[in-house]
C-alpha cells in the first residue's frame, strides 16, 4: 500500500515539474525563435528596398576585408516562367547553386520562407518588377526595369513582368536554434533524472513516518482490543456463573457482582485513558498556562500518594528544591507527577523506596522519580512511552496497568514544551526524568 502511495506521489510530482520544464523551455524557445525570425525578416526586407552596398578594404597584409555589417545576401532576376534572366551576387557560388535556388524558391513562391541549397538555408523574398522595351532610332532595342537595367529584348515596343527573388544566408541562425534545441533537451533529461532521484529519497523519507505511524495504529487497535478481552471474559464468565444460581439471593452471589464491578470499573478507567489520549492528540488542545510555585505541587502530590506507598512498605525520599515557580499548567503538571509516582509504587520492589528529586538549574525545571526495580536495557528503555507497552505481560492485571500512563504522561510534557525520558541501570533501579 505504501509503496503504490509512494509510486503515486512519484508519478504526480514529476508530470507536474516536467509540464513546468516543456512550458518554460517551449516558451523560452518560441521566443527565441520569433526574435530571430523577425531579426531575419527585417534584415530581408532591408535588402528588398534597396540593395546592399558592400564595403571592402585591404588590410596590412593585402588581404580584402568586407564590412561587419555585410549580410550574406544575393538577388536573382527571373522571367514569368522562372527562368533566371540575372545573378547580382558578390559571393562566390556555382551557376548550379543560383539555379537551384531560384528553381525552389520559384517552386514554393512563399515569401519569407526557408529553403535548402547544398547544406545551406537561404530566406527569400519574390518581388514582381515592371519592364519597359522600346525600339531605339539606330534599329536597336532596349527595356528597363524599375532598377534601372537596360538591356536588348525583342523587335516591338511593349511590356513584360520579371521578378527579383532576394535571397538571405540564415544558416547560423537555423544552426543556433537547432543547438538551442538540442541543449534544452539534454539540460531537461538530465534535470528529470536528478530530480527523480531527489524526489524519490524525499518520497520515502515523507512515507517513512506515515508507514510507522499506521504500524502503530494497528499495534495499538490490537493491544486495546487485547485490554478489552480480558475485562470482557471475566464479565461474561461472572454473568455466567449468576445465571447458574438464578433462585438465589443477592447476598449470596455478590462475589460474582464484585467482580463484574471491577472489571466494569477496569474497562471504564481503559476507556476514559483512551480517550484522553486521543483528545490530546490533537494539535489545539487547550493549556491553562499561570504561574504556580512547583515545589508546593510537588509536596502535595507527594502526601496523596504515600498512603498507597504505605501499604506497600515503600518509602518516599524527598530532595526537592523549595519555593521553585514556574508558569505552566498546574493541572497538567500534577498528572504527570501522579502518573510518575503511580507507576514507581507500582513496579518498585517490595519494601524498599523511591526518590523524588525537584531542582532548578538556570532556567530548567529538573523533575525525577527513581525506583528500585530490575532495569532496563536501551532497548526496552526506547519502547517505555509507547502505549500498551509492559515489560513483564503477565503483571498487568496485578498492578492494575494498561501500559498508557507513560504515554499519557509522555504526550502533556510535550504540549507544554518540555521533554521526558527514562534512564536506567540494568542491576537494581530505573529513573523517570522530565523537563521544563
């Protein structure tokens, strides 16, 4: 299930990071492309207008320079038929280059499109010209074009159209769109890998806590329902034991009603536990925060629970610091000093003592309860807060235990910002330490 959450969260985040990626390269591209699209048409247009001049030089070395503002360019005269009539060009091609051009330029006859001549690509621009052709007084005869060309055509006097396709180099151009191209899909592979194997350790850190947090959900659905069980069966078999001697009195089966009592009465208390834990678990529970002088909760937690100590022959050993005041939950407080103190009596040895300690270090509160007891080690000592956890199983009905107190206890140090925890020598004692 949590390997399918994950795939799922795999496969959304990364068709949203590369939808963004296509987008920004896309747009990034197309405004690339318009830019040198339009550069291109203007730069033709230019030449349609007026043809360039080109400006050459000899450098020192005798070498002939032409001017940086020179564009690779050439212009071709055709007939209504295509057929070249005249080259203006200044670049040195085959007559089968200017022959090729003009046959693909005419068979297109789009204006500002691309064609390709022998690995190269030329812009073009068609543009139909009026020619003039007259009989001269000596028998000769001359046209003229708007350019200004005059040269012999025929016997009679009339006019005829050509055309001057202007052809401009756009190689570069094309070739730097095409490397554009190619450095936006290698940089977006590479990026889709490095961010899937991101996404991937982030994903699996993100499942980690919900994978535990759902194995402890179902550990404690389990554990409750174990706590219930019990209660339940010995009901069940009390009720039963009743109904075997229905003629008799009351007085005579209240051991059975005893017990039904006090199984009811272990139940109540597991529920009401529960549900503390659960409303706690909330993260806008209400504090009750004022100032309140703790060495005084202390002391008087202390005498509540030395009856119980009492009876057991445990001993109460006080260090605690006097007149300590601290601002937090007063309430709060005396439940986890209770809990604390509970849970030593309870698993203390039989007639020995615990010790309570109270001290202020700068701006700490130190809290401690230790026992005497057989110890822990590291391992069970990491697992004392979980719910329902008991060392020795089989004692839980003795002690009259769920395994929830810690937790409880747990939960209320860490809403009022502190922090709990247990140390332990595995020989003789364990030590329940909270701050605040």
């Amino acid at each position: 299930m949590f390997k399918q959450l994950r795939n799922k969260f795999l496969i959304l985040n990364m068709s949203i990071i590369s939808a963004l990626m296509i987008t920004a390269f896309c747009v990034i591209y197309f405004i690339t492309y318009n830019n040198i699209q339009n550069e291109n048409v203007k730069k033709l247009n230019t030449l349609s207008a007026s043809p360039q001049k080109v400006d050459v030089s000899l450098s020192k070395m005798g070498e002939a320079v032409v001017s940086l503002n020179y564009s690779m360019s050439f212009y071709i005269q055709v007939d209504e038929q295509g057929k070249i009539q005249k080259v203006n060009s200044f670049i040195d091609m085959t007559d089968e280059t200017y022959k090729k051009a003009a046959e693909l330029a005419w068979q297109e006859k789009k204006n500002n499109s691309v064609v390709n001549v022998y690995g190269k690509k030329w812009m073009y621009k068609i543009m139909e010209q009026a020619t003039m052709v007259r009989m001269g007084e000596n028998g000769e005869m001359h046209f003229s074009t708007d350019g200004g060309q005059t040269w012999t055509v025929s016997d009679n006097y009339h006019r005829t159209n050509s055309y001057q396709i202007v052809f401009l180099d756009v190689t570069d151009k094309n070739d730097t769109l095409t490397s554009l191209l190619i450095t936006f899909l290698s940089v977006g592979i590479v990026m889709l890998f490095v961010i899937f194997i991101i996404s991937m350790y982030f994903a699996n850190r993100a499942i980690k806590p919900i994978s535990v947090s759902w194995d402890k959900q179902k550990q404690f659905i389990g554990d409750a329902s174990h706590e219930l069980k019990t209660p339940l069966a010995i009901i069940s078999a009390n009720y039963d034991a009743l109904m075997t001697n229905k003629d008799k009195t009351i007085k005579s089966q209240e051991k059975w009603l005893e017990y039904i009592q006090n199984e009811t009465t272990r139940m109540t208390k597991l529920v009401n536990e529960l549900l503390y834990l659960a409303n706690n678990d909330e993260a806008e529970i209400e504090l009750q925060y004022s100032s309140f002088d703790i060495s005084q909760t202390v002391n008087y937690v202390t005498l509540s629970i030395e009856a119980v100590a009492f009876e057991k022959g445990v001993t109460i050993i006080h260090h605690i610091e006097p007149d300590i005041t601290i601002k937090s939950d007063v309430d709060k407080i005396k439940q986890v000093i209770t809990i604390l103190m509970d849970n030593a009596i309870k698993y203390t040895e039989q007639n020995s003592h615990i010790e309570i300690r109270l001290k202020k270090i700068k701006k700490r509160i130190i809290f401690s309860v230790k026992n005497r007891c057989i110890g822990l080690s590291k391992q069970d000592l990491s697992k004392l807060f979980d719910r329902f956890y008991r060392k020795d199983t089989a004692r839980t009905y003795e002690t009259g235990s769920h395994g929830l107190g810690l937790s409880i206890a747990k939960n209320i140090i860490e809403k009022l910002g502190g922090k709990i925890y247990a140390e332990s020598d595995e020989s003789d004692s364990i030590t329940f330490i909270f701050m605040l």
